[in-house]
C-alpha cells in the first residue's frame, strides 16, 4: 500500500462528509419550513380535526409535495451519511493494513 492509496481514502472521507453535511441540512431546513408552514395552517384553522393523528393526516393532504420533498431529502441523507461510513471503514481498513506492515517489518 502506498501513501496515494491512502491520501485517496482520506480525501473521500472529506467528500463524504461535505456531501452529508449539506443533505442533512438541506432536509432540516426543508423539514423546519414544512413544519412552518402546517403550523402557520393550523393557526388559520386550515387544517383542522379532532386529534393529532387527524390533523397529520390533513396536513399530508393540504401539503403532499412539501412532504414528498422531506421526504425525498431524507433518502438521500440517509444514502449520504451510507456513504461517509463506508468510506470511514475504508480508510479503517487501509489504517489497518498499514499497521499490519509496520509491525511486519519490525
């Protein structure tokens, strides 16, 4: 193993990371203004029932593309943060043999 071959592994843990960092923001900030905006809704009287599950489920009718899209955002944070750790145990796994060599050589 060479120092590319980890120099690589540490430049896709930082890719990675950047990528999941700005999915999980992106699907909190979609998640914060849809909760936004059903709040704003069931103020006004909007969306109304007689309990919780009732109003969700109003919700999900009145705003089905804003939920879509929380949705689809929470995919790909999820896909995202897949990946920051695999690419973490990648760069675990070439640590590893490095210090397998070393202790080799020894």
């Amino acid at each position: 193993m060479d120092n590319n071959e980890l120099t690589k592994a540490y430049d896709a843990v930082i890719e990675a990371t950047e990528k999941a960092v700005k999915a999980g923001i992106d699907y909190d900030l979609k998640k914060e203004s849809l909760d936004g905006v059903i709040a704003i809704a069931i103020s006004k009287g909007d969306i109304v029932g007689k309990n919780e599950q009732e109003r969700k489920a109003a919700a999900i009718m009145a705003f089905s593309a804003q939920y879509d899209a929380v949705n689809a955002a929470e995919v790909k944070y999820r896909g995202m943060k897949l990946e920051l750790d695999m690419a973490k145990l990648h760069l675990d796994c070439l640590r590893d043999i490095l210090r397998i060599e070393e202790l080799a050589k020894d």
